[in-house]
C-alpha cells in the first residue's frame, strides 16, 4: 500500500502549481498565446503541458504550505512575473498596430476600422494588415519557441522563492514601453515622408489653379500613392520586425538579469 504524508503532498503540489502560475501568466499575454480566439481549456492544457515538463528542472522551492498566505502571496508573485514576460513580446505587436494607425491616418484610410477581438476595440485595416503580417513572420521564425525556451530558463534566473522580488524588471518594462512610439513612428516613417510631400504638391497645386476641387483629387491621391508605398515598403519590413522580436527577447532576459540583481 503507497502511503505518503501530508508534507510530501503539500511538495507535490507547490511543484506543480506555482511554476503553472507562471506559465499561464505569460500564456494570458504573450502574443499567439494570449489571443481571445484560443479557448481558455486549450491554454489550460498548454500550460499543464508546460509544467509538467519545466516543473522537474525547477530549482528547490521554498518550505511554505501552497494553501498558507505565504503560499498565495508566492502564487501571485509567479502570475506577475509570467504577465510582465508576456506583456514584454506583447509590446512589439504594440508597435507595430501603432505604425498601421499612423499610416492608416496620414493616407486618409482611418474610416476603414473593424473591430480587433483581441484588444476588444476599434482599429484601422492597415493596422489589422500589419497586425497578421507580423504575426505570421512571429511564427515563421519561430519566436514563439525562443519566448517558451526563455520562459522555462526564467525558473533559473528568478527562482521560486518566498521572499519579495526586486522592482528593477518592472522598471525596465515601463522603460521599454517607450517602444510603442518609437518604433511605430520609425516603421511608418516613410509613409508619412511620401504622401508629406503629395500633400505638399497638393497645395501648390491648389494655389496654381484655385478651381479644382481638392477634396475630389486629393482624396483618391492621397490613397493610390498610400498603397504603392505600402507595396514597395513591405518587402523590406522583415528585417525591422525581426529586430524588434530580438530585442523583445532579449529584454526580456535582461528583466530577468535585473530581478535577479536586485532581490
């Protein structure tokens, strides 16, 4: 007859459920992963997967009862740590939809919106176009198993421990937050250099012949000129995306550095 005491349960559990709260922290934010068409028994079932294979690697856990408030309070600091990895990479995409909505404002498109369900909100149809675009490029190069493998050696470099976690990732995130703008100005930057100067030449030739309708020109200009540079800058969009998945990746190994550095 297998008999086991309550201590040895309790360590099963512990091992099992608070590298699972991790996992499915990142898992509800992580591009791919967190979207809101994935059913909630499929992420469930990723993240069970995910623990049980990391959970044999993690190093030895603290002696706390995962039901005492010590253990709640190591169970919400997990699910912390697993949000801010996710909402890392989530920050690329960020930047990204911002690019569409520059570009999709400045050539006249900004009507054009469908409702995204995974912001739960209103966005333009270039950003929706550069959204998937980026999406596929993050599967195709396979980020997506870069961000799991950085994931699973975060149990090295944030070990599960009952003691406060320092604030130096969290600040690093709110720093890297600044990529929204940046590099969503930067993408749509020579979208807005063309049609800049079409609309330049639009008010000189305004000025040169006061009795042609600007609204009747300018407009199907505006656009034409908007979807020929879109076409002749996607081919070269993938090295910039790539970068950015790169430096997700690696600031998210620097925010483990600096939980690390500061506990």
């Amino acid at each position: 007859m297998v008999t086991f005491t309550s201590t040895e349960l309790n360590v099963w559990i512990a091992s099992f459920l608070w590298p699972l709260t991790r996992i499915l922290g990142l898992v509800a934010t992580a591009p791919v992963f967190g979207n809101l068409s994935i059913p909630v028994r499929v992420k469930l079932g990723l993240g069970i997967m995910l623990s049980i294979l990391v959970g044999p690697t993690v190093p030895a856990l603290p002696a706390a009862d995962p039901m005492s408030f010590a253990g709640l309070l190591i169970v919400l600091q997990q699910l912390v740590i697993g949000l801010a990895m996710g909402f890392a990479m989530r920050l690329v995409f960020a930047a990204v939809e911002m690019a569409g909505e520059i570009c999709g404002l400045t050539m006249g498109f900004g009507f054009a919106t469908f409702f995204d369900p995974q912001t739960r909100a209103r966005s333009s149809a270039i950003a929706q176009f550069l959204a998937l675009l980026t999406l596929m490029l993050f599967l195709a190069t396979n980020v997506h198993l870069v961000m799991l493998s950085t994931l699973a050696e975060s149990f090295v470099a944030i070990p599960i421990t009952a003691q406060p976690t320092g604030t130096g990732g969290f600040h690093q995130l709110v720093k890297w937050g600044g990529i929204i703008f940046s590099s969503g100005v930067q993408l749509a930057l020579p979208m807005i250099a063309a049609l800049l100067l079409i609309n330049i030449a639009l008010g000189i030739l305004t000025r040169a012949a006061p009795q042609l309708n600007l609204f009747g020109i300018g407009f199907p200009v505006t656009l034409a000129v908007g979807f020929l540079v879109l076409a002749l800058i996607l081919p070269y969009l993938a090295v910039p995306m790539q970068k950015l998945f790169e430096e997700g990746n690696v600031f998210m190994q620097q925010m483990l550095v600096s939980h690390q550095g500061k506990r």
